[in-house]
C-alpha cells in the first residue's frame, strides 16, 4: 500500500524561487492513449508540435539562469509521438550545459530502437506510467495500450541500461487509483527484481477535474508544490498558470514574447499567495483542486548490481 501523503515535510521544503525547480516541455499535445485518470481526452485548445526553434529558446534560458533546473518532456500529450524531434531537443539541451534533462513517457512507443538511442541521448531520469501489474486492470486505466507489449517494451530497456555503467535512471510509475487496488504490491516487486526504481504516488485532480479518495481538512492546507516549484510550456509557447489550467485559460504569456524569467515573475503573485497560506485568494479553480494534497512520489529503488 502507498503511503499517506507527508504533507508537513512537503511543506517544509517549499519557498520562494527565482526560477522553477522544473520545467516541463510539451514535445507534442497529442497522444496515443486516453486513460482514463487523464485530462487529456477531454483537452478542447488546439494540439500540435513544439517547433525546434522554441526549444532552443527555452534550453538557452535555463542554461544561462539555472542550469541544474531538471528539464521535463511531459505534461500534455506523448513525446514519442515525435522521436526524432525528442532526441534533436535532448541533444541540444546537453549541448548548452543543461544537467537535468527528464522523459516521461506511456512506453508504448519505446521500441527498441527508440530505447538504444534514449539511452544515447543524455538523460537523467526516464519515468514509464505503467499503473497496472494485470492486463485488465492496465486495460482499464491505459486505454488503448497493450500491458503486455508496454511490459516487453520496459524489460528491453531495463537490460540496456543495466548492462551500462552510466545512464539514466528508470522509473515504473503506479498512480494509486480504485481500478488498481491490490496490485501496488506485485508491481514494486516485479519491476523491482529487473532493475527499476519504482515511482508510486497518489492520483491527480488535474485542477479539480477527477476525485480523489484522499481527504485532508481545509485547516491543514499546504501550499501546492506544483505552483510553487514548476513551469509548463505549451507546444506554442503559452505559458499556463499551473498544471491544472491545462486549457491555458488563465496564462501569463508566451515564450515566444516573454524571457521565462519574466513569465516565472508573472506567476509569482500565485505563488505568494500560495506560501503566505492566502488561499481563499487565489482563482477560483484552486478552490476545486486537491493536487496540493498528493505530495512526493514514494521511489523504492532496487537493490545495487552486485560484480560477479
């Protein structure tokens, strides 16, 4: 079973920042899968591609600001979607000094081509959203994938990357949810025995969008570390308030137009508010949301390869 949500220690680490602790690049607002824990299904803005140009932007800023900031290509949409645009960025971010370049992907696209070369491009962190250890409950929550070629898909990465010395660090994630009560167990320990650090962590409201079984009295509220501690950029440049205005209704500008600088400026009036527990002041989509009660990701990781 996961554990409950540390929310005192969470707040413990949570301050004020001159630049984001994480960034989170949107490669492609399209994807391949609509699970069903997602917000993407139900997405209305436009969907596209990130042109390349607007990535080295962006690599060029972090690297000048903050170079440790770890860069994330995730948020809406699949980023092996666009493989050969995902190791073009990759490589261009580590060729201006960026130190924390980071995927998160669904892995049904991770063939093994794709994996060879990920495994080439730099990476610090690889995080695969599994979220199932049967094949019907991953049909449940992962609709549209396979469980089994996902699962095939891992395995072959896991043995490139432990038959190197160095590379990045693979992450199986599982998001706690009703379809996969039970599973937590066998899961950690499958993908444990293979190598993986396993991610657990509670499931999102996307901004209030789904429920969670998790209940934590108002009185007790923290501020919410998405806010204070990450950025998003649209696939066009837009800026979003927050990972739960994945509309980009209440944005503060565009990349195209603005320094991130300015625009990690432009949101620090929410991020006060947040910190100085001015909660009833913030949008109204803040009143609805529960994401500041998830926390940290629990991160089990296995045991150290032993030379022979």
């Amino acid at each position: 079973m996961i554990s409950e949500p540390d929310l005192a220690g969470v707040a413990r680490t949570l301050r004020p920042n001159t630049f984001p602790n994480r960034f989170a690049v949107e490669l492609c607002a399209d994807c391949n899968l609509h699970c069903s824990m997602c917000h993407h299904p139900a997405m209305q803005r436009p969907k596209g591609i990130m042109p390349f140009p607007l990535w080295q932007k962006c690599a060029d800023e972090i690297a000048a600001v903050a170079p440790a900031t770890q860069a994330w290509f995730s948020f809406c949409g699949e980023p092996l979607l666009q493989p050969e645009l995902l190791l073009q960025c990759l490589a261009y971010g580590r060729r201006v000094g960026l130190q924390q370049l980071c995927l998160n992907t669904n892995g049904m696209l991770l063939t093994a081509d794709v994996a060879d070369r990920l495994l080439d491009a730099g990476l610090s962190q690889f995080v695969i959203g599994l979220d199932a250890f049967t094949a019907d409950s991953y049909a449940k929550i992962r609709c549209g994938g396979d469980r089994d070629v996902v699962y095939r898909n891992v395995e072959y990465l896991l043995k490139q990357r432990n038959a190197r010395i160095d590379g990045p660090e693979v992450m199986v994630q599982f998001i706690a949810m009703a379809e996969n009560a039970g599973e937590y167990e066998p899961f950690r320990d499958y993908w444990l025995q293979r190598g993986a650090t396993v991610k657990a962590r509670h499931m999102l409201s996307w901004g209030g969008r789904f429920g969670t079984p998790l209940c934590v009295p108002d009185e007790e509220r923290i501020a919410c570390p998405w806010a204070v501690t990450m950025m998003h950029v649209f696939w066009d440049g837009r800026v979003p308030r927050c990972p739960g205005d994945t509309e980009g209704d209440e944005g503060v500008g565009n990349v195209w137009q603005a320094s991130l600088v300015d625009l990690w400026a432009a949101l620090g009036r929410y991020r006060d508010l947040h910190l100085q527990h001015r909660f009833k002041e913030l949008p109204e989509r803040c009143q609805q949301c529960r994401d500041w009660m998830v926390g940290r990701a629990e991160r089990i990781r296995p045991e150290p390869r032993r030379c022979p």
